[in-house]
C-alpha cells in the first residue's frame, strides 16, 4: 500500500502532458491496433474507413477550438483544427456522405473544459504521429494536396507544433480536481476511437 501511495503522489508532481502519457499508454496502444486493423493503407477502400474514422472524431471535438475559454489557454488554438482538412479529403474520394454521417448512438459528452483539455492532448497527439501515415497514404497516391491534408504537417513542424501545445497545456492552471478530469477526457478520447474503428473495420 506504501509503495502505491509513493508512486501515486510522485505521478501527481508530473506535467499534466507527463500524467495524460502515462495515463493513456495502453489505451493508445489498443487505438493503434483498432486502426490498423481497418488495413488502411493497403487499399483506398481501407483508407477510407480510416477515414470516416477521422472525420467521426474530427467532428466531436471540432467545437472544442472554438471554444473561446480554452482559445484563453491555448493560443491559435483554432487554427490547429483539422475538420474541414479531412472534409476535403472526404469529397476528394468521393466518400459517401451518409456513411460519414453514421455516429455511434451515444457519443461521449466532453462536459467541462478541463476534459476538453484531454480529448485535444489526443487529438492533437495523433497529428504527431501522422507523419508515417501520410508516407504510407502517398503509396495509394494521396498526398497533403489530396486525399490525406489533414495528415499533413503545420508549417512549423510537427515537433514544434506539438511542443508549443504541450507547453501551454502544461501552463494551464488546474485544480487536481481539473486535473483528474483531464485524465479521464483523455481516456474517453480513445475509447471513442477505439470504438470508432471497431464500428467500421
């Protein structure tokens, strides 16, 4: 009990972009296989179940920047959503709207700001690792111009992109109460696409 109490205030000492990490790691890594499982990028059938993917998540948390509290927090905040990319990737490949438009009958609410804060550290976790998946999209002849933009990088990097949001994340002032909840926006952010791919694969 001792030692769980000691790893407990110690994970609690830790940046919040520290804690989401730690929190989320197994569910991001059961987001991985549910993604890969839709064999995305081994036909543009598979693309693009991957791709309603993206845009059923794209969707949900599009209203999150601009949220006008969390802009506060986060600057340009609103210039890092990515919805209208992937609706454009969308009517690129022709993808049936109705089928983009198929939610799950309960999507998760995102009831406070400081669960807003998780579901974006998820959403914007995956554009930092989008770099592998927009390189194997261009083997099915989709690039940042068609098919895959909103795979593509900022113009200032990925890794400045994302160190930037993380470092203002991090600024941000939370209670533990904030805090917790930010924890479990995270893990309701993967649910979601977890639940997603598993909708469509």
């Amino acid at each position: 009990m001792e030692a769980i109490l000691t790893q407990a205030k110690s994970t609690s000492t830790l940046p919040l972009s520290k804690r989401l990490k730690l929190s989320t790691h197994a569910a991001h890594e059961r987001v991985d296989k549910a993604i890969m499982a839709l064999s995305p990028f081994t036909s543009l059938d598979g693309y693009k179940r991957f791709l309603t993917v993206q845009y059923q998540f794209q969707r949900h948390t599009a209203p999150l920047y601009e949220q006008a509290e969390l802009c506060e927090w986060l600057e340009r905040l609103e210039q890092r959503c990515r919805f209208n990319a992937v609706k454009l990737d969308a009517k690129d490949l022709s993808v049936n709207e109705d089928e983009l438009n198929i939610s799950l009958a309960s999507p998760p609410s995102i009831d406070s700001l400081a669960a807003a804060l998780g579901w974006l550290y998820v959403n914007e976790g995956s554009n930092l690792g989008a770099a592998f998946l927009l390189k194997y999209a261009t083997q099915l002849g989709l690039s940042a111009n068609f098919g895959a933009r909103h795979l593509a990088p900022s113009d200032a990097g990925r890794g400045l992109h994302w160190r930037y949001f993380i470092a203002q994340l991090d600024a941000v002032p939370l209670s533990s109460e904030q805090e917790e909840q930010a924890l479990q926006g995270a893990r309701d952010a993967f649910k979601f696409v977890e639940a997603l791919a598993l909708k469509h694969s």
